[in-house]
C-alpha cells in the first residue's frame, strides 16, 4: 500500500477514503480525522497511512494510534448551555468549553449547530454527523428562544415581527411566532420562534425596533424541548426524539 498522499484517489465499489471511513464509525468529524490521519496516527493493514483519500474497505485492520477501529454506538444528547461557553472556534485558555460538560468516554460527540458564547440553553449534540447536520440546517425545525430585551416592547412592535421586516445583510426575517411572556419598563421577555433559527437575526431584529438584546435562551428545536434540565447538564435523547429530527 501507498502511503503517498493522493486527494485524488479512485475508489473501487464497495470502498471509501480512509477519513471518511473513520469519520463514520464515529470518531470526529471529517477535518478532525483527516488531521490525525496527517499527522501519522492511522495504519491500514499494518502499514502507516497519511492520506485522508486512501482508498480502504470494510475488511481491512484499520489502527488509529495502535487501537483497532471499531464502529461506536451512536449517542444522542440535549444539553443546557450555560452562557459564556465556547461552543466551537477560537479561545482563551481562561474560557469554558463545551468539551468540560460532556461525557469522556463517548468518543465523536459534536454539537448540531452552533450557539455563540453569550447564547444559553438547548444545544443538540451527537457522534452522528448526518444527524447533526439536518439538526442545525433542517428548515422544517422550528426554533424556539426566550429572549430579554431593554424597554418595554409594545403589543404594535410584536406586530411589526411578526409580520416580518428586512434586515440589510439578511434580507427578509419572518418569525413564525412572537409573545409576551413578561413586560416590565426597564425590560421586556418575549418567545419568538424562527423556521431558521439562527441567533444573529433575533439581535437585528430587536436592534431594528430600539431595544438591545439582554439574553437569549434557546428552549426547543423542532420536537426537542429543554424542559427542566438545568444549566450545564445534559440528557440523553428517547428513540422518538431522535427520529423526528431525522424527518
């Protein structure tokens, strides 16, 4: 075998590059495993693989640092994100990371999407990247925030969102739902729900109307709620839950 790096290796039926091979049986994500395949840690019948495209099949012995590679279970995981931790990206070493809150012995375990740090509560999280990625990106999951801002936001304000608006950069947010949930003076909490789900055009919504957003807390994602699980801990997923996110 060739441990010459060929990106553009042609795979016989059957077969599949050596990255997305381990990918699959639940180790990392696709960037993470070529890396560690790069970097010398995977053998393949014996012999020392470096190219992420090395064309491999289900019968060969595959190693990644001396351990065979076998295909994991697959684990499914709601967790309640506190603010102030660090998904994803870059950080200081003062910074908490998402990795602190979830169990170490369940090896490939990566959030569906992303919440930035000053975002709390529900993040999905798996070793099953199709999983996670119809999590982050379906557009049939409905995503649903608690979300304070300064003032006292009128029932015409909650109208005008309702009815969408127009955010240069974004064009056109429509959010499928938006309630008063407390009003006081100095602030005002609101549930808003968005067929997105991103939390950049919820600030620019608010920001369009005059109120800086305080905090913004995720409560449920498609059929997934957060229920009464607190701030930074997480459960495991029923075979229901996981399903409907599969559509």
């Amino acid at each position: 075998m060739s441990t010459q790096d060929s990106e553009t290796t042609t795979h016989l039926p059957g077969s599949m590059g050596l990255a997305r091979f381990i990918s699959k049986a639940g180790y990392g994500t696709r960037k993470q495993v070529e890396n560690k395949v790069r970097e010398g840690h995977v053998n393949v019948d014996g012999e020392r693989i470096t190219d992420p495209g090395f064309s491999v099949t289900p019968d060969m012995m595959i190693t990644i640092d001396g351990k065979l590679l076998v295909a994991h279970d697959r684990h499914y995981i709601a967790f309640n994100k506190p603010a102030g931790v660090i998904v994803s990206g870059h950080h200081n070493r003062r910074d908490r990371t998402l990795t602190e809150f979830l169990p170490h012995d369940i090896l490939g375990l990566q959030p569906a999407g992303r919440l930035d740090s000053s975002t709390s509560g529900l993040l999905l999280i798996s070793n099953d990247n199709a999983w996670n990625a119809v999590a982050a990106g379906g557009n049939h999951l409905e995503k649903e925030f608690l979300v304070t801002v300064s003032g006292s936001v009128s029932d015409a304000e909650i109208a005008v969102l309702t009815a969408g608006m127009i955010i240069p950069g974004l064009g056109a947010v429509n959010p499928a739902d938006a309630i008063i949930e407390t009003r006081k003076t100095m602030s005002t909490v609101i549930r808003i729900s968005l067929d997105d789900g991103k939390v950049r055009p919820i600030r620019d919504l608010f920001k369009a109307l005059l109120h800086d957003v305080e905090l913004i807390h995720r409560v449920k994602v498609g059929p997934i709620e957060l229920g009464s699980l607190r701030s930074g801990n997480y459960r495991h997923l029923k075979s229901e839950e996981i399903e409907a996110i599969r559509g």
